[in-house]
C-alpha cells in the first residue's frame, strides 16, 4: 500500500491518464461492433470466423485486430487489411499448436520482461511526465499491482456503483491478460521460427560436401541433341489401356485438396465520353478567363477567384523537396505571384500560381555514399576497409564518377540501383548522427571521408543543401466518373449477372457485352481469388454453374461463374489422362529415335573433334558449352556428363525429352585442397541460404496439411486487396 500511495503523491497525471486508458477501452470493447455484420442479427460474442484445426477465429477479437490495424490508414492501405489480418490469425494458430507439439513454453518471467523492458505504447503513454521523461521504476511498480492500484482508484472515487466498479476491475483485469497472451503468443512463433531454422542449419558433411562438389564443377563440352519432338504425334499411339496402366501403378501420388475453377469479366469504373468532355469543358473556361486578363496580376486574382470553384488547393510554405517531383520542374519555372499552365503530367492537366518562396530555417540536406564494412572483432579488417576507402577516394580526386564508384564499390545492397543517393534529410531525421554531423558540416558538392560510423568507413557526398520553401496554389482537370455512369456500369454488371444466371453462355454473352471473358487455374481453399479470401470461401460454397452477385474490387465490378470443382481425395483418372499420356508419348517417342540416335553416334564414332559432324551431316547441329553446370532443362543429361571420361566420344546418353552425343572436352572438378579449404565459408553460406528458406518452405507444407476453414463470408462482405490470378 505504501508503494502505491507514493505513486499518487509523486505522480497524480496518472491517474487521470490511466482513467483515460480504460475510458477509451471501454469504448472500444462496447462499440456496436455488430454493425459490421451482413445482417447484425447474431450475437457477436459468439460468432466463429474461422477454424485453424481445433482452434477457434472469434469475431469479437478479428474485428478488434482491423480495427487498430486499420488506424491512421488511408483508403488504398485499407483494402489489404483484412487479408493481413486473416493471414497472421492463421500463422499464429498453426505455430501455436507446433509449439505446443514441440513442447514450448513461455514463462511468465518472459512476459513480465518483455512490458517492463518493451513497455507497449498503449499501457506506458501515462508514465510520461509533461517533460517527457518515462517514470519507469513507477510503471513497474503499477505492472505488478495492476488489479490493486485500480481498486485503489476506484475506491478513491464515488460516482461509480459497487457493480460499475468491479466492471471495470474486470474489464481491464481482462484487458491486460489478452495483451499478455499476444506477448506470449509473439514469443511462441519466434521460438518456433527459431526451432526451424535451426534445425535446417545442421547439413550432413557428406551432403554438404556433395553440393560443394556440384555446385563448382564445370565441363567443356560439343554435343548433339536428337528431340523426341522429331517424331510427330500422330505416329506414336497411346492406347487408354496404357493410360490406365500407368494410373494404376502411380495413382497413390495423384492426391489433391478440393479446388475450383471460375470464369469471370471486370467491368472498370472509368469515366465516358461525356464524362471526358465535361471535364475539358470546364478546363477551356478556365484558360478563357485567364487569357482575358490583361495583366499577370489580374491573371493572379482571377486565378485565386476561382480555386474554391474548382475545387483546387492551397499549398503553404512547402520545402522544396517535399513538393511532389512530378510537379515541382513547373513550379520552379514560375514567377512569385504568376500562374502557370496548362501543364500535362500523366494525364492530368495543371495550372499553378506561386504565391510565396522564402528561406527557412531548417536546413536539408541531398547527399550521397559509399560504404566499405568490416568485421569490428578484426582490427586488420578494419584497416584493410579504410584503406579500400582510400583508394577510391583517389578515383574520386582524379575526376571518376562518384554515382559509378558507388555502384561498383559500395557494400550498401542499394547501391547498384541508386549510385549511393540516400536523398535528403534534415537535423531532425533518423539517420546516424556522426554521418549526419559530417553531411551539415560540408560544403555542397564535396566528397568528404573516410568518415567512420557504426555501419562501417563512408566516403559521403552532399549533393545539395537546401533551405527554399516554396507557398503554391493548383488547380487540376482529371475526367472523373460520374455518379451517372458509376450507376450505368454497376447497372451493366447486375444486367449480366442476370442473363448468365439464365443459362446464356457465359463466354458468348461476355462478347456479345463488349466484356473480356477471362479464366482462372484451378484454385484451394487457402488462395485468394481475385486478390480475396472472402471470394474464394464463398466460392467454395456454392455450386457448379452459380453466377455470384457482382462484386466492386479495386475500382471494377467484377461477376464471377463457378465452372468446375475438384473435390479432396484422389484425383480422377479423367483429370490425369492427357498429362499421363503426354508422359508416355515421349516415352515412346524417345523409344522410337534411339536408333537414329546410335547411328548418329556410329557417324562421328571416327572423329577427333565432334564440331566437325556438320560436315558429315549438316542437318545436326553441334553446340558447344564451356561451363556447363548440372543444371538446366534436363537434368538426367546434365547429371551423367560427370560420369563421362574425357577426350572421347559418349552416346548416345537417354536423357528427359531427348538423346544426346556428347563430348567431353574437359572438366574442371574441385581437387581435395580446395574443397578442405573452402568448405568451412561453403557452410556458413550453405546454411544461412538453408535457413532463409526454411521457415516458410516447412510452414507452407504445414499450411497445405491442416485444416482451415473460412466463414467470414457468411457474416459480412470482406475483399481484400491482393494480386489476382
């Protein structure tokens, strides 16, 4: 008790912020989220949203998540939201019942940790005194007594009941376990992250020493292909009973998951002719009025006469950098209290005025780098970094190009794209404060270095310090969509959604429409169709031959048929059948030229040098490949020219779609001394590609195992914003 009246004397701003906390909780936690629902007639505590196999997607705690995740967002941010948000559910829960098989656990003493020493913003906010200094002693001494410190609180004052009290001592008692179960639940993925990728990391020496070997041996070689593809179709036949041969013997790998296919038309929402006409309509009142100025100062006024009619806009005082580059070429060409215009950027027409440019304070900078890093537990390294630096500082003197330099010498991964621009930035931006002390301590256009920062040594160019802020009106002319043709096309789809509903061809009706009929591949449960999730389980859910109701996705009505389904199991044999024969067709045709191919062999069997076989047989051609590598489209060849000996003629090799004669001029394999000597960098290389791949290489399988089940289309309208087929 001592503690927390200490906590009142010294710091009485908490208490009130910490009532505005659980205001602002109770606000969001009794909002009428309900609203939301397609319907709002189910008690939204006890709506499901989904399955991640035996764990449970409450709305309730979906909708809290988009909600704070959709703060602060504009419109285009927006639309992506849902989608992230189902994704992470997903991830969480599998993870979460991989570590609960792997035994994983995290303690209380982790959580703990993790809000003292990472307080979340949401809970630290009230520590903050007016000079912003973060009580932290005080903030713990609150995180242990949660439940203690609010009853005091509350106790303290008398206009809540007995009952509002103990509400809102359970409410935020509940607040604070579901922040510590997402802190717990972060630390369990990270743990299984951490699980997977290390268990990738250990490579079995012969393996690695295996890849080692592959990956640095190159041949020379001069070899013929002889193209099953020679032999035209219709003189090889697959019989059905072949074909059901061969689905017999292999069909335990022809397993799927339940898939579908759709065919769909978009209708965009762009603006018409007469929308088009509109527009430039008012674009040439706009020039009359200006013309019939007599003056560049009547011509200024009658410009801001008419900004709010246009619907146009002010800018004030601006930096210079800040104004949008497409633009600011027109507004530098533009006198103080001028207009300027018509100017065409990307469509849109513009007309400015500069009302203002003056010099401010605050100071940015442009500036350029070249990094060189090293190893800070090297000292020799370091040196050896600097003097690299040195070097190309004396290019530099000699009058080569720093972008160029940049490019080639800089470890910064952007600079090949970039020459070493990192753009501007002022005093107050995030960037290291010794490379920043040296850009404002330079003069424009100087190269200064090698200047040392955490990163490693810089060679650092400014390019341009700037202080101009620039007050600026526009007025701009774009055709835009009218709310009459925005009913017209969403008109257009509804019309066909109906007449495809009827039984009209779909593909007939679409070009009878001026519409682009368009098909997808077939499709699981766990791919987003047309870029939404929401789509795709409501696809699920309907029959075959179901034309949806139109849908409005990134600014185009789009209407959808359902046109075949594959459901789980084994996959029919009437779905295998043409892949199968296309299998034993080239097994045939194979078959049937390796005849040719031996006598090709016997033919150049005599010659020292196989270049020379288009003399004998012009027909053939020989190429040549001097690092060859086992890769490439066939790799049952690429893996057999190893084996070959050298210096004499090979053949002829069966490969996948074709026979091959080959010569082995030379092979450059990796000798015992240099596999001793390179394979400990080989490993470390090895293993971080192993891991970088791994986590989601094992997740994606784990993801195509389990069991997730969408219903959020059965409550309310969610499309997502996300790549189309």
């Amino acid at each position: 008790m001592g503690t927390l009246e200490r906590i009142r004397k010294t710091s009485p701003f908490i208490i009130g912020a910490v009532a505005v906390l659980l205001v602002l909780y109770f606000v969001v936690s009794d909002s009428n989220v309900a609203s939301t629902l397609v319907g709002g007639s189910k008690d939204p505590k006890k709506i499901i949203l989904g399955e991640v196999n035996d764990l449970e997607i409450k709305y309730l705690e979906y909708e809290k998540k988009v909600e704070d995740e959709s703060k602060d967002k504009g419109p285009d941010e927006r639309m992506g939201i849902h989608y992230q948000v189902w994704k992470d559910y997903v991830e969480d829960y599998l993870l979460l019942s991989e570590a609960k098989k792997a035994g994983i656990i995290i303690c209380d003493k982790v959580i703990y940790d993790s809000l003292t020493n990472n307080p979340p913003r949401e809970i630290a906010q009230p520590f903050y005194d007016s000079s912003g200094n973060f009580e932290k002693a005080q903030y713990q001494e609150f995180i242990e007594n949660t439940q203690e410190y609010i009853e005091e609180q509350l106790a303290r004052n008398p206009r809540f009941s007995e009952q509002e009290k103990q509400k809102i001592v359970d409410d935020y008692t509940k607040f604070m376990d579901n922040l510590k179960k997402e802190i717990r639940r972060y630390y369990v993925s990270e743990s299984v992250k951490t699980l997977v990728n290390t268990s990738c990391s250990f490579v079995s020496p012969l393996y690695l020493r295996e890849q080692f070997i592959i990956q640095n041996s190159t041949a020379d070689i001069s070899y013929i292909t002889i193209d099953a593809n020679q032999v035209p179709d219709s003189l090889v036949q697959v019989s059905d009973d072949e074909i059901k041969e061969y689905y017999n013997k292999y069909k335990h790998l022809y397993i799927q998951k339940p898939q579908r296919k759709i065919k769909y038309v978009m209708d965009p929402i762009q603006p018409s002719h007469e929308d088009t006409l509109e527009t430039y309509r008012a674009l040439d009142t706009l020039r009359i009025k200006l013309n019939n100025a007599e003056t560049a100062e009547e011509k200024y006024n009658v410009f801001q006469s008419l900004i709010k009619k246009y619907k146009g806009t002010k800018n004030n005082y601006t930096m210079h950098k800040d104004i949008d580059q497409s633009i600011v070429k027109f507004i530098d060409s533009i006198k103080d209290k001028e207009i300027g215009g018509p100017f065409d950027v990307y469509g849109t027409t513009y007309f400015f005025s500069v009302d203002g440019r003056r010099n401010d304070s605050n100071q940015v900078i442009k500036a350029s780098h070249i990094l060189f890093r090293y190893d800070k537990n090297d000292p020799m390294s370091e040196d050896s970094a600097r003097n690299e630096a040195l070097k190309v500082l004396e290019k530099i003197k000699a009058g080569e190009d720093f972008g160029t330099l940049a490019a080639t010498y800089s470890a910064d991964p952007s600079a090949q794209q970039n020459q070493g621009d990192i753009g501007y930035f002022g005093k107050k931006d995030q960037i290291d404060s010794i490379f920043k002390e040296a850009c404002f301590n330079a003069k424009q256009g100087e190269v200064v270095g090698p200047i040392k920062t955490q990163f490693g040594w810089h060679l650092i160019k400014v390019t341009e310090k700037q202080t101009l802020e620039v007050a600026y009106s526009e007025i701009k002319f774009k055709p835009e969509v009218s709310k009459a043709t925005k009913l017209a096309i969403r008109d257009s789809a509804y019309y066909f959604q109906k007449l495809a509903s009827s039984g009209e061809i779909f593909d007939s009706l679409a070009k009878r429409m001026g519409k682009i009929p368009r098909e997808s591949r077939f499709f699981g449960k766990n791919d987003p169709t047309l870029g939404s999730q929401y789509l795709t389980a409501l696809i699920f859910d309907s029959k075959v031959g179901t034309v949806l109701e139109p849908f409005l996705i990134n600014n185009n009505w789009v209407i959808i048929k359902v046109t075949e389904a594959r459901e789980s199991g084994l996959i029919s044999y009437d779905d295998m059948k043409e892949t199968i024969k296309r299998k034993i067709l080239v097994k045939k045709k194979l078959d049937a030229i390796q005849s040719k191919a031996s006598a090709i062999f016997d033919q150049a069997y005599n010659l020292s040098d196989l270049s020379k076989f288009s003399e004998i047989d012009p027909t053939y051609q020989v190429r040549s490949q001097t690092d060859f590598k086992i890769s490439g489209p066939d790799y049952v060849f690429a893996q057999s020219i190893f084996q070959l000996p050298e210096k004499s003629l090979s053949g002829p090799v069966r490969g996948e779609r074709a026979y091959y004669v080959v010569q082995v001029n030379s092979k450059n394999i990796p000798d015992e001394n240099t596999i001793n000597s390179m394979l400990p960098n080989f490993l470390i290389t090895y293993s971080q590609q192993a891991q970088s791949n791994a986590y989601w290489n094992w997740f994606n399988a784990l993801k195509d195992n389990s069991d997730i089940e969408d219903y959020r289309y059965k409550y309310y309208k969610v499309v997502e914003n996300k790549p189309p087929f």
